[in-house]
C-alpha cells in the first residue's frame, strides 16, 4: 500500500509535524510513504525520513502555475498510490484537482483549523469545499470545532467524515526532568509571532504579574511577522530581563524539559500539537479556551483555562500556578502526560488512519 502526502510546506507547525509522524508510523506498520510540497517553506525539511521521496513544487510562484500543475500530475502517475492523503487548505483543493482527472485513487483531506473571516478570490473556504466535495473520499478535521463547521455548511459529507486528532510518540518527551533546578519560575510558550496568537495579551499580562511581584521569566519560542511590535511592546514595559523571544528550536522535547509550566494566549485553535508536546512533557498547562483545548485540560486536569482574550485572567491564572508546590505540579503535569499517552499516541493514531485509507 501507498500513500502520497500533500501539504503546503514543511514550517515549523502542528500540521507539518504531525504528517511527519504520521509518515513514520506508516512506515513502521509497512507503508510506501512519499510527500509533495507546495512552497518553499521548508525548515522541517531534515526530519523527513530517508525512506521518504520528497517531490518540492513551488506554487506560490503564480506564473508558472499550469506548468506546476502538470508537475503533480506527472508526479501522481509517476508514484501510483493508493491513497492521496492532503492536509490544509491548498493542498486539500488541489488533491480534489488530482481526483478530477484519477477518480481511482482515495482522496482524504484534513482541515487542521477553524476558517474565520477568510476568503480565497471572493469565496469562503466553506463554499469552495461545498463546490468540491464530491472528489474527495473522506474529510477529517483535527478539532470537534472545526468538524462541526464544516458539516454545518455543508462543507463535507456527513457520513464521510470524523473527528481525529493529531498525534504524537508520547515516550519521546521523557527527558531528564532539569526543571526542579529552576531558580525562578520559568513559562514556555510555542508558536508563531501572529496576531491570533495574542502573544500582546500574554506580554500585558507578564507586566500585570511583575506588578505584583511575581519572579519569573517566560520564553516565547517561534518566529513571525509581530516580532518587531511584540519586541516594542517587551521594551516598553521593561520586561526585557523577565519576557524572551527566543526564535525557533530544534529539539522540544529536550527543551520542554527546561520549564515548569506551559501557556497559551491564543484567540483560537484547532487542538495545536504544542499543547500535547508539553503535556507530553509532563508540563502543567495554563491556556485559552479555544478549539479543543477546553475538552483536553478539562479532562486532564493537568491546567487552568482561562477566556480568550482576557488579559486579567491570563495573569491571575499564572499568579494560581506559580502558587502550587512542587507535589502539586508534578501531580498536574503526570495528569497532562498519561491524558496524552491515553488518548493521542500515534502508535495508537495510526491505526485510525489505516483504516480510513483501507475502506
């Protein structure tokens, strides 16, 4: 059996990491795995596997856009698979494209986010979905919210679809624990510099917690295009010693190993595949309640959830855990780690997969 992943690049994301996980388990359980890439963005490029052929087509060149177009056509004839399996927007359009001209091959698609006030040439995500839905075999979404939009506009069929979320090897994430070492308390947040992360609310509410005496330091992990405004913003509340931009890292597991706590700002999510990873790690958790993070921690009690956007809230949930004793965090995050191991392992994830290309 064979399945060709399509995805638009390979950033650093919880798309992009989750294929490649995805990618390994398949190979394990004795799949043919090969991916095309639509974009340069390729900084997860090395952690591809060996065994993996890695087609790049760079489609945001839009002048060369038929000539590209045939590329994956060539590409499909020249692999066979069984199964097209795309994840986001673009390469799930484009898969229904592949379908249109190879009606044999299973197409599966998954929607990896809540579509808000976006628009693609005048038309809603939704609708073009709506229009293509009949080349595509199966829809899933990571996030029940997602899914439920999605069926709501008639975007996808009912039937054909299903909640499934992102995965990973839990077992990897059990690093050396350095963190009781900590003089002070040290947050983590992961992710991209963009406004629906809200990193300017979860910077406001650092100064609210210095106001109030608090000794701690927060590293924000990833780049974006806020970098600039959210450096001003760390400036002019002098928090230069306690709030770091740290760019982007290579090895989280190894890193997550480092903090006490992790948290989310966002103003929406689908299920970010940075909360399992900290989770995984064993990492008490203090978030918004967005997306499928709500379900999880609430579950786990592993964390405290606060409403998006409430700046007051975010620092008083810090100034909560920051409280706590070193039992009782290592009691929230043992919670947040057998939750994940429970219920999103891809040694277990895998199998869903697998019977979704095989019916």
């Amino acid at each position: 059996m064979k399945v060709l992943f399509i995805i638009n690049g390979l950033g650093y994301g919880g798309a992009e990491t989750h294929l490649l996980r995805l990618s390994t388990a398949l190979l394990l359980k004795g799949w043919d795995v090969s991916l095309i890439t639509l974009t340069n963005d390729l900084s997860l490029e090395k952690k591809i596997d060996s065994r993996i052929t890695h087609y790049k087509l760079y489609l945001n060149n839009k002048l060369k856009i038929i000539n590209n177009l045939r590329a994956l056509l060539k590409i499909v004839k020249l692999e066979q698979p069984t199964v097209i399996h795309a994840h986001l927007f673009q390469a799930n359009i484009l898969s229904r494209f592949i379908k249109f001209f190879n009606s044999s091959i299973k197409v599966v698609n998954t929607t990896h986010c809540v579509y808000d006030n976006e628009n693609i040439m005048g038309l809603s995500p939704y609708v073009i979905y709506k229009l293509t839905k009949k080349w595509v075999n199966f829809h899933t979404a990571v996030s029940k919210e997602s899914l439920e939009l999605l069926r709501k506009r008639k975007s996808i069929n009912h039937k054909r679809s299903l909640f499934l979320p992102n995965g990973l090897f839990a077992d990897e994430y059990k690093y050396e624990n350095g963190r009781s070492n900590n003089s002070i308390f040290k947050w983590i947040s992961i992710g991209r510099l963009i406004p629906v992360k809200n990193y300017k609310s979860l910077i406001i509410a650092c100064n609210n917690l210095l106001r109030k005496s608090h000794k701690f330091q927060l590293d924000i992990v990833g780049e974006g295009f806020e970098k600039n405004i959210l450096e001003e913003l760390i400036k002019k509340y002098k928090l230069e010693k306690q709030v770091k931009l740290i760019g982007t890292k290579g090895n989280v597991p190894k890193l997550l190993a480092k903090y006490n706590a992790f948290i989310i700002s966002s103003d929406s999510e689908g299920l970010p595949m940075v909360l399992l990873e900290a989770m995984s790690s064993s990492l008490p958790v203090v978030s918004t309640n967005v997306g499928e993070i709500g379900n999880i921690l609430s579950t786990s009690k592993g964390g405290l959830m606060v409403a998006p956007k409430d700046t007051n809230a975010l620092g008083v949930a810090m100034s909560e855990i920051m409280k706590l004793n070193c039992n009782e965090l290592k009691e929230l995050g043992k919670n947040n780690f057998k939750y994940v191991k429970d219920n999103f392992d891809m040694n277990t994830i895998v199998n869903n997969w697998v019977e979704i290309y095989n019916n």
